[in-house]
C-alpha cells in the first residue's frame, strides 16, 4: 500500500507565497505567519512577476541572512566588553531592509504529481531537503514536506507491529 503512494497524496495544496521583489523582513514576517498554522513549515514560494517559480525561501535561507549581517558587524568580536543587544538590532535592522532578491533558493527540488512514493524519497535524499514543490503544467500546485512523508511511512509501519 505505501508504495501506491503518490506526491499528491502528501502534499499541501494551501502553501505560502511571496512576490521576488520583496524586502527579507516580509520575507521573514511571512514565514513567520505560516508556521503558527504549519509549524512544521520551513519555506515560501517566491513567484516572479508574471506569476512564475523563481524558487523558495526557507528558514535556513533567513537565518544565513541574520548570521551574515551579525558577522560582519564590526563592533561584534569575542571580546568581553562587545554589546551585543545594540550589535544584533544593528544588524537586525540593516538585514531586514534587504532585498529577497539575493537570498532566494533557486536550485528547487521538484516532484510531479504522479512521482511515487520512492522517488519522492530519493528527491529528498539527493537534495538533503525538508521540503520538495510540486509542479504541473509549469505551475506550482503544493508543497511536500519532509514531515508529511515521514507521517505516511511511518503510519504503515507502525499499524503493521
């Protein structure tokens, strides 16, 4: 039964989307917003202009953001009297007035529909991924996460003991 399974049967079809020309605090705001109703959620679309996939945000993409801004402060050092609350709202500050331009994801994993099971696996293997977009038609039309197909694999193995 599991290996009947498809990327339709696991994916969210309701999915977070943000628009490439955005700044990386909506970026973060909207992430932030869909994780209070899917906290297992960890990305966001961006769509390009015209409605088209131009990759993802994820929450490893923001916190890299936040890291690079705070590690070239140069008020921030290993010394003792650093203050640290001023250096991380400057840094905080001067991140979120970026654009999402050069933080966006564009080498997405990308299932069909109608992948099965395994190859939804392997997807997630190959790209050490915790999520994968499903595509028909050249539109996007939900999200995988990793947890979902963590939930139907073990849901057959536990019911079988």
């Amino acid at each position: 039964m599991l290996l009947r399974k498809r990327a339709w049967d696991m994916m969210r079809e309701e999915f977070t989307t943000i628009d490439e020309s955005a700044s990386l605090a909506e970026g973060i705001r909207i992430l932030r917003e869909s994780m209070k109703k899917s906290p297992d959620n960890s990305v966001v679309v961006v769509l390009n202009k015209n409605g088209a996939l131009r990759g993802v945000i994820s929450i490893w993409t923001m916190l890299k953001a936040v890291e690079d801004q705070v590690l070239r402060d140069e008020e921030l050092s290993l010394i003792e009297d650093a203050d640290w609350d001023r250096a991380f709202k400057r840094a905080g500050t001067a991140c979120c007035s970026e654009t999402l331009d050069a933080h966006i994801e564009e080498d997405v994993a990308i299932l069909k529909p109608t992948d099965p099971m395994l190859v939804v696996l392997e997807i997630f293997r190959k790209k050490k991924r915790s999520w994968a977009l499903v595509q028909e038609g050249g539109k996007i039309i939900g999200v995988v996460l990793l947890s979902e197909v963590y939930r139907e694999l073990t849901r057959d193995l536990v019911s079988q003991f």
